[in-house]
C-alpha cells in the first residue's frame, strides 16, 4: 500500500512542472512554426523583395509619366511631343513619309 501512496505522491509532485512543460513547448512550436513564427519571417522577407521590387518598377513609371505631363503643360507644349501624340491618337502621317509595314511576330 505505501508503494502505490508513493507513486501517486511523485506523480502528483510531477503533475505541474510536466503541465508547464507542455506549455513552454506549445508557445516555442508556434514561436518557430505559427503564421508569424521563425519560418514564416522567411517567406516575408521574399514577399517584401518582390513589393519592393514592383514600388521600384511603380516610382520609375510615375516619373515617366510625370515628364510627359511636364511636357504637355497648356503654358508651354513641347512640339515634339504635341506631335508625337497627335499621330499617335490620329493615325496621321505627313505627306512626305513613306510607311513601312512590319511583320507582327
């Protein structure tokens, strides 16, 4: 009889440092592997790349654009991109060009 009181006893004394156990190791498995864990950080850094990459990609369009809205400013039209534009939009040539079709691939 004392050895089963006894075992009960140890089991009971082992009861909460096993539970915290069990605790700490629930957290630090969501600490590596949870959506916002150690590995996931990985593929965030990849993902920030690639938003930079497309911002880098979005800024030097702007500029573009930028430039030719500078150039299309009613105080003062660039004639060469008035021009540009014009046959652009109105699919209209000057009487002394020659067209040159290209082959689409």
């Amino acid at each position: 009889m004392d050895a089963r009181i006894d075992l009960f006893g140890y089991l009971r004394r082992a009861a909460l440092p096993a539970i915290c156990i069990l605790l700490i190791g629930y957290f630090v498995s969501h600490a590596i592997n949870g959506p916002t864990g150690a590995i996931a950080w990985r593929d965030y850094k990849a993902e920030r790349a690639r938003l930079e990459a497309q911002v880098a990609v979005a800024a030097e369009r702007k500029a573009a654009i930028a430039q030719q809205v500078k150039l299309l400013d009613p105080a003062g039209v660039d004639p060469d991109m008035a021009d540009e534009l014009v046959r652009q939009n109105l699919n209209v040539v000057k009487p002394d060009e020659i067209i040159v079709p290209l082959d689409s691939k």
